[in-house]
DNA sequence: TTTATTGT
C-alpha cells in the first residue's frame, strides 16, 4: 500500500514537531504579553461588567499606555498607564495627530474640525513622554487616544489635573497607576446620534489614580463633566472608584481581593495625597 | 507652551 508504516510514523513525527513549536510559540507569546500588561496595569486589565454592546471593547497596545477600544462608541473606554517622579521636565515638541488604522472605523485627524470640541487627550502628551519616551509620545498622538472635550475642560479643568499628577503626585510616591476615560449617558439611543463624526460625545470624563506601592494602596477617583469653566476646585470632582464602575459598566483591578477591593474602591479617603495644597492651582493656559 | 483650534 502507499501509505507504509514507516510513513505514518514520519508523519507523525512532524505533526508531533508542530504541535511542540506551536506551544513553544504560544508560551512565548503569552509570556510577553503578560509582561507588557504588568508594565501598564496594576491587579489587572479592566473588564466589563456585564457582556453590553456598549461596554465589549478590545486591547491596543502602544508604547507607553494600552487603550481598551470600543468600536461601537468609537471612542477609547480606559487607558492605562504608569508614570513616576522625573528629574528633567523638558519633553520634545508637539507630535502631529495621526490615524489609528487598527480602528475599526475611520476617524481622521480632521474629524473634529468645525466641532466645538478638542481632540482631548486620554494619555496625556507631557506625562507619557517625559516617562516613556519620544516614541510613546509620539503614540499619544494616535486619534484612538483622542475623545471629544469641550476646550475649558480640557485646556482648564483636565489640564490642571494632569499637571497635578506628574508635579504633586508622582513625587509624593514611588510610583503611579492612572486609568482615565469618559462616561457616556446612562441610556445609549439617549446619545446615539450626539457625535463628532463617527466618534461618540462623552457626558463625563474619569480619571483614576493609584499609589500601588503601599501594603495598603492609596486611590483617589475624578469625574468630570464637559460643561464647567475650568477655575473650579479640583476636589469638587471626587467620586469613589464604585461610582466610576456604576457610571461606566467596567471592573477596575478585578485582581484585587474582596476586603481591599472594599475599602479601595467603595471609600472616599482622601488622606496622604495633600489634594487640598493643589485643588485651587490656577491653569497654565487662559 | 505639561491644552488646543482657527485662520493666515
């Protein structure tokens, strides 16, 4: 017959050959991805809830943050990044905005153009680059880490609060974990049609902020609506990471244990970060 | 310019 014994067992051998890169591969593979998220997110990638069209997202990873990307909002739903104290605060110039064609949808660099709304920012410019590096600023500038905000909140409000991050924050503790995104009406068709181009208009934005360096972390939660002046008390915005999760539909740190998860995230504690020092810091920008 | 758009 054509197919000898011999035969089969050549073949078999292959396939055996195979199977064995295979998982080899996969192991390797996982191996770097799990290292890559441990650099960018602390007890764990945020989830969903709940499996809702409006909170199903997938991963991109850039250099310096990862975005969870929802391609029914068109719009980032959290990033994660790190960031730490810097001696030199010098970063280069202004990177171009450019297309993320890992998007499922377009959403050029025009897109906002004539909106009344900023191409706001999720993983700040000044911090990812004075942490990360040229090329990780370069990637802030990706439009997948773009949402739409009304200029006196991000040029006003959000900035001052991101400064507060890297220049009161960072030096306080080692280390920093930052998840930030933006909250939506609590009824989808309610906003269906309130987009810039494709990209949906957020009600809100969150920003979370984690000193994970402690055996007891520390975390301090913003909400912050499109419709302020810019001037008020950063302190005015504090919420629990439970009400973000409420807002939001998405899981934190789902690697927390019950009794931490608890205190961390159901409690307002205020206490170690000296917010009130900062909270009436003017902007750098009029 | 640690934010960004508009208009030249």
């Amino acid at each position: 017959m054509g197919t000898s014994l011999s035969s089969w067992r050549r073949q078999g051998r292959r396939l055996g050959i195979a199977v064995l890169f295979v998982a080899v591969g996969t192991g390797l593979w996982e191996f770097q991805e799990r290292q890559h998220k441990d650099a960018y997110t602390w007890m764990g990638v945020p989830t969903w809830e709940e499996f809702r069209p409006t909170t199903i997202h997938r991963v991109l990873r850039n250099d310096g943050y990862l975005v969870g990307w929802s391609d029914v909002r068109v719009n980032p739903l959290w990033v994660s990044y790190q960031v730490e104290a810097i001696d030199d605060s010098s970063i280069g110039s202004r990177p171009n905005f450019q297309a993320d064609w890992r998007t499922l949808w377009p959403v050029g660099t025009d897109s906002y153009a004539g909106s009344g709304y900023d191409r706001g920012h999720l993983a700040p410019n000044y911090a990812i680059a004075a942490v990360h590096g040229r090329s990780a600023q370069v990637d802030t500038f990706l439009m997948s880490n773009m949402t739409p905000q009304r200029p006196q909140l991000n040029r006003q409000l959000w900035q001052r609060l991101e400064e507060v991050v890297m220049d009161h924050f960072a030096p306080r503790f080692d280390r920093l974990q930052v998840i930030t995104g933006p909250v939506f009406p609590e009824r989808f068709m309610d906003n269906v049609f309130n987009r810039v181009g494709l990209v949906e208009v957020p009600e809100a934005f969150y920003k979370i902020i984690v000193a994970p360096h402690n055996e007891a972390p520390l975390a301090l939660a913003f909400i912050m609506p499109q419709d302020v002046r810019g001037n008020e008390p950063l302190d005015d915005y504090l919420v629990t990471i439970d009400d973000i999760e409420a807002r939001t539909g998405l899981n934190f740190f789902p690697e927390l244990t019950t009794e931490v998860e608890s205190v961390l995230e159901g409690e307002l504690r205020i206490q170690g970060w000296a917010l009130e020092e900062v909270a009436r810091r003017p902007g750098r920008f009029q």
